[in-house]
C-alpha cells in the first residue's frame, strides 16, 4: 500500500487495514443466515431480542463503517491522503446504521404481549391479537367500554 512515491504506510497499518478487510466477509454471512431461517407460519409480526438483521447492523457498523471511519481519519491527519469523500460516506452510514439501531431498540421498537410474551413489531400489533387472542377474548361486563386485552410493554 503506497500513499505517493515517496511515502508508504507503516506495517502496522497495512495489517490492520488487511484484517478489517478479512473480517468484512463476515457481514454477508450473517444475511445469508438471515435468508436461510425458516420461520413458523403462525409467527407473524413477532420478533427477537437480537434478531439476524440487528445483527448484521451492528457488524456492519462496527466491523466496517466505524473502524474505516478511524482508518480513513488517521490517514487524512497523518499522512495528509485526500479520502474525505469516502470519510463523509462512513458517517453518513454510521449515521443510517445507528438510526436503524435506535428504531428497533427504541421507545417504537417491539414490544412484548402481556399474554403470550412473544415480541410483537409495532406495524402488526392488532394482526397478533386478532390472530392469537381473538378465540380468549370475552366480551366486556363493565359499562366502561371495551377492555385493552392486547396491552403491551416495552422492551427491556
């Protein structure tokens, strides 16, 4: 690896630059599992706690776009290598994978049913309870209106 003519990188940077570039052959690998798992037919809108997509997340933002991002800003303060269009592109990916991060885990994440404490996504919460709880509802006895049988928790 040669900066210019003159210049080249110390050893212990072309080995760390070789063994991120090793380790990103695992990102695919975790979404090819992904593809591979075969999920219940009944198993619609649950999740897991740490599910392969997550996974794959934040591998790619640890093993690629955060030590490429360090890689990239040592070489532009250090030895002056103009890479500032691929140092953008890191943070803009940093930036989207943790966003994806947040939506998952955050206060709009899955929750979990009080009544058969599977992990439910957001999008398909009243799809789960007329699917799963629909045949253990009882109509209401009170006056006040209709009951929240389908009450969730967040995750935690």
């Amino acid at each position: 690896l040669r900066l210019d003519r003159d210049k080249t990188l110390p050893d212990s940077m072309r080995y760390v630059i070789i063994g991120f570039s090793c380790l990103n052959l695992i990102t695919p690998a975790i979404a090819l599992r992904e593809l591979k798992v075969k999920w219940p037919k009944n198993s619609v809108g649950r999740s897991r706690w740490c599910n392969y997509k997550m996974m794959y997340i934040a591998c790619n933002l640890l093993l690629i776009d955060v030590s490429y991002l360090v890689m990239r800003l040592y070489l532009w303060a250090d030895h002056g290598v103009d890479i500032s269009a691929f140092i953008i592109k890191n943070i803009a990916c940093v930036w989207l994978n943790v966003s994806d991060l947040w939506e998952f885990y955050g206060p709009e994440g899955p929750k979990r049913c009080r009544k058969c404490k599977h992990l439910i996504v957001s999008a398909f919460v009243k799809e789960h309870a007329k699917e799963k709880h629909e045949e253990e509802e009882q109509p209401p006895t009170s006056s006040s209106g209709p009951q929240n049988d389908m009450a969730l928790v967040p995750l935690k």
